[in-house]
C-alpha cells in the first residue's frame, strides 16, 4: 500500500522577482484606457488595497507580502522533506506555454525524464530581475519519472480517463511556470537548485475559454469586446474526478506519494467585473470556508461559470488535489489563505496527510 501527501501552494511568479516589480501587474492595468477613470482612483479603492499600494506603489507591502508567502512555503516544504516522497504528482496550469492553437488537452501526464530547464525566459523578455541576482541563463535540473508517468496514463485511462500524455516539451516553448515555479518555490532559498524530489506533472486546462483567446494571460478590455470565446476548460467535477483517480492509480502501489496543487485562487487579471484591479477574495473566501470545512460538495458542484466570473480559473489544480485527499480521506493540517488586493492573486496553502 502506498503512503500518501497531499499539498497546496502557490506559483506565483512575482515572487521570482524584486520587490520594486511586485505590483507590476497592476502597474500595467492602471495604463488601460478602457478602465474607467473612478476604477483606476486611489480615492475609490478599498482600504486593504489604499494601504498595500502606500505611496511607493506597493514596494514597502511586497517584501511582507514576500515574507508571508516564503513562510508558508517552507512549512509547505518542510512536509515534503518529513515525508520523503518517492515522487511528486504536480498539478499545474499550461498558460499558453506548451499547448497551443495545436492542441489544447484538457489534462495531460507530461512523461517528461530529467530537463535542464531555464528559470527566468519570462522574467528576462520582460526586463524583470529576479530575487536571488541569479544570471538571466540560470538553469535548474528538474528530475522525472518517464515511466512512471506513462504508467500514470495507462492507469487513467484504464480508469476510464482518455488521458493526454506528452514526451517531450514543444519546441521554443517555455517550460510550464506552474511546475518550473513549484521546484523553484519548493528550494525557494536556493532557486530551485537543490532539489531532488522527482516530478510527474499534469498539466490542467485552467484557462478554457480563455487559454487561446487571452494566449493564458493578461488582455486590455478593448481586446475582450471583441475576444472570440474557447471551449471550456474541465468541470471542478470532473477534476476532482480525475484526482481521485490518480489516488486509486498509486493507492496499490509501494511509493510514497505527494500529490501537489500549484497555483494561487482568484486572480486579478482574469477578474473582468472588477476591471482587472483586484482579486475576488470574497469567491475565495467561500472556497477557503468549504475547504476548512471539509465540504468537497459544495467545490465539486462549483460551476465553471461561477469559476470564471470569480477568476478563479487556477483553482482547478487544487480540485483535483483535493480529489485524491477525498478519495484517501486525508485530513488538513495546517491551511492558510494569504489575501491581498494590490499583488494580483490570492494564494492558498495546505498540507494534508493520512
């Protein structure tokens, strides 16, 4: 029988960066000439959002924001390391990174072996230094398990899951962020560098009707007028499904697994009816009620519509972590939810075990 982990943290990928660029989304959404004017007021802010942004544009409230999350990630870490897995099962978003108008698989087991993989390709496009002063051609060793992530599809799809698998990384793509970020948050101190935790990642179509349509990010509200819409992303039904699923596969199997959710809740860049300015903590805050609760019900009845309209669309990974800690009845130890309205996303940690 296997024993089993089950984790939630973020990806978040400011926080690969400097304080002073922390906020840079925000930045960029104040210079959107279709937000209206009120929206883009200080004056007409909620007071968390007032005190975050200060005078300094955010920077001061960064580095808490910073310390905040790197606590949570070495209490997140510090559970992996006690637990010594065999492998850990990644559940990630691919924003616009290694699927494309080619394909769009709604789930896919990456049967990836060892990559060397460069850390900062975005971050450099886009002039943003990162935190650790590392050279902009930094490369991290992010180990795999190929066969055992073939076996992961076969499973699946013996389980009735027609399951997407990928041998090898598109060519002049970048490596998914939510996984490459999970290693690099994992070993935050080091940047990733010294990690050895062998990864099966499967990548989730979090961003559905979005993820060609908005290329997996950030769009100006002209651009959405006009937007023509992509099929859906999966159900948080049947996300929880497929990690249930993913459970049973290893539950006979003599390893010892952690099953890992990477990303942070709503973000603001995908929350439309709030202008992009902030995310939608109440949505999270619900979410965050149910998860405290035990209550699988009422996030596997979720819709994708309510998911959308909270943009809410990474929560995804977390339901199909949060269907194999269901299907293994796992019990939460330790949980958080970090709130802000001027870094773009809220981020939720947990860590659950049998």
């Amino acid at each position: 029988m296997g024993d089993f982990l089950a984790l939630g943290m973020t990806h978040y990928p400011l926080l690969a960066g400097t304080d002073e660029h922390m906020a840079g989304l925000l930045r960029w959404t104040l210079t959107d000439p279709d937000i209206p004017v009120e929206e883009k007021d200080p004056a007409h802010w909620p007071d968390r959002m007032r005190r975050e942004w200060s005078d300094d544009g955010g920077t001061a409230a960064a580095a808490a924001h910073r310390a905040e999350l790197v606590a949570n990630l070495a209490r997140v870490r510090d559970a992996v390391d006690e637990f010594a897995p065999d492998i850990l099962v990644v559940w990630g978003d691919d924003q616009y990174e290694n699927f494309r108008e080619e394909v769009v698989p709604p789930f896919c087991v990456l049967a990836y072996g060892d990559l060397e993989v460069p850390a900062f390709e975005v971050m450099n496009e886009r002039g943003s230094p990162n935190f650790w002063g590392k050279p902009d051609d930094f490369e991290i060793v992010m180990h795999g398990d190929a066969s055992g992530a073939r076996k992961l599809a076969d499973g699946l799809i013996e389980r009735g899951f027609d399951m997407a698998y990928s041998y090898k990384k598109r060519t002049a793509a970048h490596f998914p962020h939510a996984i490459l970020n999970t290693q690099l948050f994992l070993d935050y101190a080091n940047a990733g560098a010294e990690m050895s935790y062998p990864f099966i990642p499967m990548t989730v179509n979090c961003y559905g009707q979005h993820a060609i349509a908005r290329k997996g990010g950030l769009a100006r509200f002209a651009d959405i007028e006009s937007e023509v819409l992509d099929p859906s992303g999966p159900t948080p039904a049947r996300c929880f499904q497929v990690g249930r699923a993913v459970a049973q596969h290893f539950r006979d199997r003599d390893l010892r697994v952690a099953f890992v959710a990477s990303s942070s809740w709503s973000h603001a860049f995908l929350a439309d009816k709030l202008w992009h300015m902030r995310p939608d903590t109440e949505a999270d805050l619900r979410i965050y009620k149910a998860l405290l609760e035990d209550d699988f019900a009422l996030m596997r009845n979720y819709t994708s519509a309510e998911v959308v309209d909270a943009g809410q669309h990474e929560i995804l990974n977390w339901f199909c972590m949060l269907g194999a800690v269901e299907e293994l009845g796992l019990r939460r130890d330790w949980s958080d939810l970090v709130v802000t309205d001027v870094f773009n996303s809220n981020k939720a940690f947990a860590v659950y075990s049998g």
